[in-house]
C-alpha cells in the first residue's frame, strides 16, 4: 500500500503540471470509486470548470486545491496509481477507472485493479463552521496542516503529519506516556500519527532501534527523541528516493517509474538476511495480520 512518501513522491511529480490547468472533463467508469457522492455526474460538476491552484497532501491523501475553494481528495487504496498522459491518444492502461482531462492539454488516469481506492470533491465548510480539527495536529507547532484540515472535514480527524505537521519529539513524548499499546499499533494508528503503514513503520523502529512490541509508555527520554529522530529521517530518505516499489510493482510515479527506496530498506522485506548492523539474521513475524520484520539484536 502506498504510504507517505509514495503519495509525496507522486504530488511532487504533479505539482508543477497540473498548478493553474483547469479541469476540462472527469470520466469516470466505475462509481464505487467515487461512491461518498450521490452520482458520478455530482463529482464531475464539482470538478469540470474549475482550476487547480496547488497540490498537498496529508498522511496517504493527495490534495488537488482548486478555485472554487473545494478540494478533489485521492486515496490510493492498496493498489491505485494516478498516471498522467499527454493526450487521449495515448493507450489506456488496463483497470483505468477515472480519467481527469486538463485544460490547456494533459489528462491524469486513475487506475486501480483492486479498487480499495477513491477519489471524492470536498465541499468546503461555510465560514465559521467549527471543525473538530484531531487533538494530535493541533500539538504542531508549525505546518499548515491545522489550516488544512479545517477546510476538508473529512481529514479532520487525521493526526500528527511527520513531514506537513511541525511537531517536537517532547510533543510525542506526551502522546506516548501513559500508554500500553504497541509502539508499531501507535505508529500506524492514521488518527495519532499519519501517513505511516507497514514498511516504514518497520524501518523507523529499526532505525530507532526500538521493537515494534514495546508498550509506548514504556520508553525513556533518550529512546522517545531516537524515535522521533528516526521517523523524520527514514521518511525523508524514503522521499528522496522516489518510495518503495516492492516485488508486486504496485507503486510507480506519474510517469511508471518505480521507487527506488526499497533498495535501501535495512529489514522491511529482508527475512533471513543479516543485519547490517550486527550481522545476524532479520526475523519476520505475524503480527495482527501483518508481516513485521525486526533484527531480535538491534532492537529491544
Ligand atoms: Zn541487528
């Protein structure tokens, strides 16, 4: 499943195309992908006529902000890619369910063969409307996060954005104290941190040296600001590498391009590989349904 740095990777590549085109048609051949709307032709209305003024992003959802103040919001779901081409002409991959066609030139294709995906308009709220802005996001210090959330109430409810929301490691100290849950089940919980799945959970705790089944509260000073360490680095690595693209290929860029991060990965994949830090080997588990890699040496 995509995480955040492959849904970044993706808004950088679009950012600079796609600021200031107008939408000049959405076709779309499957309604469940937009099934938060009424009828696909509320979607198409909301989106047809209107410009894109910037692109952003919040945990694993990109943010298309347009003129008539509305967001068009895209989950990726397991499998989804948005693929951007130059005109109609081009071959239609197969399992292309929405098609975006901008004005002047260019369309952007949503293809999704498992279709855990969507894609929905956020009407912004009248002034004044008071939105319940997440508990976690509002502890940023900086960002534009806050702001953002308030306009799309859907994400509301979204935490801590590592790379949008400025958040200090004595922040997330106080959001671990006192609990017992896992540290992989917080770090992977959308509504305290987002944008953090499987892979980089795994990678962060590793980094950081931490097992994924130390209750949180359980961590001293020094281990809280190695993991708040951890979590801005792996993600920033991740991001400069274009994300990870494993063996399933799901993941490409814009262009189909995949990630290359996964060839940095230290134990996310690597089962039965030495560590490169002490040399013995990477374990896997089975953890809540989900493979969880961990060096038993490096981590405690
Ligand atoms: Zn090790």
């Amino acid at each position: 499943m995509p995480e955040l740095p492959e849904v970044e990777t993706i808004r950088a590549a679009l950012s600079r195309e796609l600021t200031g085109k107008k939408v000049k048609s959405v076709t779309v051949t499957n309604g469940k992908l937009t099934k938060r709307h009424k009828s696909v032709k509320e979607f198409r209305a909301l989106l047809e006529g209107h410009t894109v003024k910037s692109l952003g992003r919040l945990g694993k959802n990109l943010i298309f902000a347009l003129d008539s103040g509305n967001h068009l919001v895209v989950h990726l779901g397991m499998s989804g890619q948005l693929l951007r081409a130059r005109s109609a002409k081009d071959p239609k991959p197969k399992h292309t369910h929405v098609v975006i066609t901008f004005s002047p030139g260019g369309e952007l294709r949503y293809v999704d063969p498992r279709m855990f995906g969507e894609l929905f308009v956020s009407v912004a709220p009248p002034e004044g409307t008071k939105i319940d802005v997440s508990p976690y996001a509002k502890l940023a210090v900086g960002g534009d996060g806050v702001a953002l959330r308030a306009k799309i109430p859907e994400l509301a409810d979204l935490g801590i954005d590592p790379v949008e929301d400025v958040v200090g490691w004595d922040r997330l100290a106080a959001i671990l104290r006192d609990r017992m849950t896992p540290l992989k089940a917080i770090l992977t919980d959308q509504h305290v941190i987002c944008g953090i799945g499987n892979i980089y959970a795994d990678e962060i705790l590793y980094t950081a040296g931490l097992r994924f089944d130390r209750p949180a509260g359980s961590l001293s000073t020094i281990e809280v600001r190695r993991l708040h360490r951890s979590i801005g680095e792996v993600l920033a690595e991740a991001i400069k590498h274009g994300g990870s693209t494993l063996s399933d290929e799901q993941f490409v860029d814009p262009d189909g391009k995949p990630g290359n991060y996964q060839n940095f990965h230290h134990v996310y994949g690597r089962e039965g590989e030495a560590c490169p830090r002490c040399r013995s080997l990477v374990k896997k588990l089975t953890v809540r349904g989900r493979a969880t890699y961990f060096c038993e040496n490096c981590q405690a």
